[in-house]
C-alpha cells in the first residue's frame, strides 16, 4: 500500500461505531462468518486449515506475530463496511476531506516567482469534489502517485490559489518527500 491508501485506511478505521474482536478465538470466528469457511480463511492468511480450526476451538491462544498481523488486518478489512462506505459517501457529497501532511511542495508559476520546492506543514480542507476523485481513483486501483496528483491539485486550488483569489499563474503543485499524511473526513 502507498501512503496515501494507508491514510485512508487510517481515516475508514477511525470511524469504527464499535470496536472488532481483539481476542484471537474472536478474530478466527468473524472471519469464519465473514468467509465461509476454515479452508478460505487459511487461505487468506498463509496457514492451514487445521490451524485455523485450532484457532476457533482455542486450542492454540496465541498466532505467530506475522500470522496475528494478518488476522488483525483481515479483521479490520471486512469491519463495519456499511459505516465505511456512509462516512466516504457523505464526504464525497458534502462534507469534504481534511488532508494534514508534512511535504515538501515545488510548484510552476510565472517568471520571477520561486518555485524551489520546500518543506511545509499543511492541514487543509478540500472539497467534496476531491473527496469523490481520491475515493473513485482508489478503488479503481490508481497508483499512490495519481492519488497524490489528485490531493496536489486540491491543495493548488484551496490553499496556493485560495479558491481564486490569488497566485493564477500558477500551473503545477507537486508533493514529494512526504513526511507524513493524514486523511479525515
């Protein structure tokens, strides 16, 4: 995953009603339920089906790290996607999406202007309109460097051009070297 889809896991997750099983057994039985069956489940994971079904009676308490970091992303995958998809629809219509990062930001303008990309702290809020493009442009499997063109294009029109009332000669916004990135909607 790139930065920018694990930002918006990160927000999806954030808004959790309630909070998905924490115990192992309790894990292994919401994805039996989500999945179907022991076999898919073990699938899914890199484990047997034997294991799985250890798993679910409690014979085995505990899963290897990197098998207990599967299940807890499996787990938090499939929780609450009515909650997930509501908040993402509501952002994409109305509410918008707040974008807070450390970056470093070069950009074109006109002739004289310095446009040496620099690092900055930004914590902006686009419109729906990018709300809806970043949502569209994940699930149809963009590249962490679309999305980012996208979250780039807001940040020109919101904060560089202030909505119109500035900078005009200003063609491109680019955002490299992030440091970090937060999505919230």
């Amino acid at each position: 995953m790139g930065e920018i889809e694990d930002a918006i896991e990160r927000a999806d997750r954030e808004s959790f009603t309630r909070e998905p099983p924490k115990t192992l057994k309790g894990q292994i039985g919401y994805l039996l339920k989500q999945m179907g069956s022991a076999k898919a489940v073990a699938q899914e994971l890199g484990v047997t089906a034997d294991s799985v079904n250890r798993y679910r009676r409690g014979a085995r308490k505990h899963a290897r790290a990197d098998v207990a970091s599967k299940i807890d992303d499996a787990v938090r995958q499939r929780w609450q996607p009515m909650v997930r998809k509501r908040r993402q629809k509501q952002a994409a219509a109305s509410g918008g999406i707040t974008v807070e990062t450390r970056a470093r930001f070069g950009y074109t303008s006109s002739a004289g202007s310095s446009d040496d990309g620099r690092f900055r702290r930004l914590t902006v809020k686009l419109p729906a309109v990018y709300a809806q493009r970043l949502f569209d442009a994940r699930d149809t499997g963009a590249s962490d460097q679309q999305m980012r063109e996208i979250i780039a294009e807001g940040f020109k029109e919101v904060y560089f051009q202030d909505g119109g009332g500035r900078a005009m000669g200003l063609s491109d916004v680019e955002i490299n070297d992030i440091d970090y990135l937060d999505l919230d909607y």
